[in-house]
C-alpha cells in the first residue's frame, strides 16, 4: 500500500470533507510554551530550552461533525517553534500502544471503525473481526481502549507518542525513547451519565473554558528503552517499570492568534530538531507522505 492509497482508502471509509484533514478533522490551535525540567541530557536545544509551541487537540475521526461523547481517537500535536516556525513536532494519541505493527492493519482498522459509527454495523463488525484474525497484534491494544470511556476532557487525557525515536547525548551516544504526554490534573473518562447532557462538540469548548481560570499543563515525559526493547514495532508497548523521566512541561495559555495558519500546516511526526533522529519503526516513516497527500488534497479544496 502506498501512501497516496492510504489516503484515498480513509476517504472512501469514512468520506471527510474536502477541506478538512483526512484523520482528525475537527481540532483546535492553542498557543503556549515549553520549560524544560533539566531532567533530560541532550544536544537537543528545544528540550534544554523555553521555547515558544503550539498545540492542536482533535477528535480523530476524519468527519468534522464527529460526537466528543464516544469513545474513539483523540489527539495532542505540537509544534515546537524558532522565530514563528516549526523546529520539531510531537504527534500523540489516547492510544498506549499502536493497533497495528503495520500501516496496512490501521488502514483496515479504520475502515472497521468508520463502518461502526455508521449505518453499516454488522459490516463494521465484519471487518473488525477479520482483522482481530489478521493482526493478532491489535488485540491487546483495542481490548483496553473498548473497555475505557471516553475522555471527559483533552485536559484529562493522557497522549502517547508511540513510536520510538533516538536522543543525542553531548558524547555522541545515542538512546532509545517514546514519549508520552501527561496530563497535570489527572487522567478522567467521561461518565456516560453525565455524557447525555453534553454537546456533540463538547471538548474544544470546554477546553477554552478552562483555560479562562488558568493554564492547562501537560508533563512531557520520556520512556527509556532497555536492550532488546523493540523500536521497529508500535504495537508493542515496552514493560510499565523503564525508566521514564521528565523532559519538561508544556504550558497551555489559550486559543491561538495564528489559528487560520495552523490548521492549514501539518503536524509531521518526523519533523525532528537536530538531537532527535527517527528509529526503524515503518509505521513512523510512512506516516510523512500520507500527511502530505491528505494536506495536498485539503488545501487545494480551500483555495
Ligand atoms: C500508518 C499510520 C497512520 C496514518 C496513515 C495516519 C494518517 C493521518 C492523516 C492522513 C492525518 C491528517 C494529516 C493532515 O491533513 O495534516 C493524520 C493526523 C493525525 N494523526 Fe495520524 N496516521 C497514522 C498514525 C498515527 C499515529 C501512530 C498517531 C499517534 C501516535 C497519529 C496521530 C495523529 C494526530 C494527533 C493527527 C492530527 C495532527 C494535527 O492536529 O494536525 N497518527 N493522521
């Protein structure tokens, strides 16, 4: 499968509109910074520095007028910045490991998903059962995730980085890490009582209410690996008792000026500040080129 055929098969699965991203359709742009705890050695001068970010928090789904209430994909993505532009981008989800080894099964898993919320039930789950059989991999993963409600709030819900990415010492020595996004006021699911009072489109508004009394912090810590932890393979969380340190927090301020500008610019999860390199993890490397097909395709139709 090619990343142009990833897009065109989201497309066909769950029909986004034109303009909108492919995955994560609705979201919300907030502007904050990063103040890092010093915790973490690096050549890396966004992790050892305040730096200027902002943050894009969404609902998964690739329908704009999707309903917060369920229980689904919601993301964290942010942008660490230099003089206004982009240095290095973090891209995060409610998952705690990926549903799939490889691009294809989360292709298929989002075509199940898609079938699911829709009219189509039983062909929804059809296909979730096919693939339950071809990537037995994704049991464990979907299993946990069924058996959570939704997030009561993007402030109450822990993202995770999932891929596994190297650090850059001053000694030129190289470490294994994933990195997670921890909410400071704890994690909270949505209690399905309370979720029949709510909006449909409940979490950015409720986001920005909150940020009215204060910031909203997050914890960015890093999971380090131990050898023959797997780095190629997102489908295999590595054991809860590594080492897991703290870069430093973002602090979440408000709603950006730039709103326009960073909904249009892509959050790539392989764009990396000099201290930061890619693993062998094939789901990470081909995620770039779908993001720029579904960025493609969502800009011309704006214009
Ligand atoms: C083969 C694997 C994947 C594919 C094909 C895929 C596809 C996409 C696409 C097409 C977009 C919209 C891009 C745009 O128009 O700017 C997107 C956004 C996003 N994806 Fe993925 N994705 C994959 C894996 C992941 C993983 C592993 C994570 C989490 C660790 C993730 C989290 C996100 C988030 C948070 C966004 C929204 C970014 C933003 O706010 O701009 N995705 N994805």
């Amino acid at each position: 499968m090619t990343p142009e055929e990833s897009i065109d098969r989201i497309e066909a699965a769950g029909r986004p509109r034109p303009q909108d991203r492919r995955l994560h359709a609705r979201g919300a742009v907030y502007d904050g910074k990063f103040v890092p705890s010093g915790h973490i050695k690096t050549v890396a001068a966004h992790l050892t520095t305040e730096t200027d970010v902002v943050v894009r928090f969404s609902n998964g789904s690739p329908k704009f007028r999707s309903d917060d209430r369920t229980k689904g994909i919601r993301g964290m993505a942010v942008k660490f910045l230099r003089d206004g532009k982009a240095v290095h981008d973090l891209v995060a989800a409610n998952f705690r490991a990926f549903p799939s080894r490889d691009a294809e099964g989360f292709i298929e898993l989002v075509e199940a998903l898609t079938a699911l919320a829709g009219k189509d039930k039983a062909k929804g789950l059809g296909r979730l059962a096919k693939l339950l059989v071809k990537h037995p991999e994704s049991r464990a993963t979907l299993k946990a995730f069924a058996g959570r409600d939704a997030p009561a709030s993007f402030a109450t819900t822990r993202f995770d980085g999932l891929h596994a990415f190297y650090l850059l010492d001053a000694e030129g020595k190289r470490r294994a890490f994933r990195y997670r996004l921890v909410p400071q006021l704890g994690e909270v699911d949505l209690d399905p009582k309370h979720a029949k009072t709510l909006d449909a489109n409940f979490l950015i508004p409720q986001l920005d209410h909150l940020l009215t009394t204060g910031p909203v912090i997050f914890t960015l810590a890093f999971q380090f690996a131990e050898p023959g932890d797997p780095t190629h393979d997102p489908s295999r969380a590595w054991p809860e008792h590594r080492t897991l340190l703290p870069a430093g927090q973002f602090v979440i301020t408000g709603r950006t000026a730039d709103e326009e500008k960073w909904q249009r610019s892509v959050f790539d999860p392989t764009r990396l500040a000099e201290g930061v390199e890619l693993s062998d993890d094939p789901v990470l490397r081909f995620r770039p080129g779908a993001y720029s097909i579904s960025a493609e395709r969502r800009l011309s139709a704006q214009q």
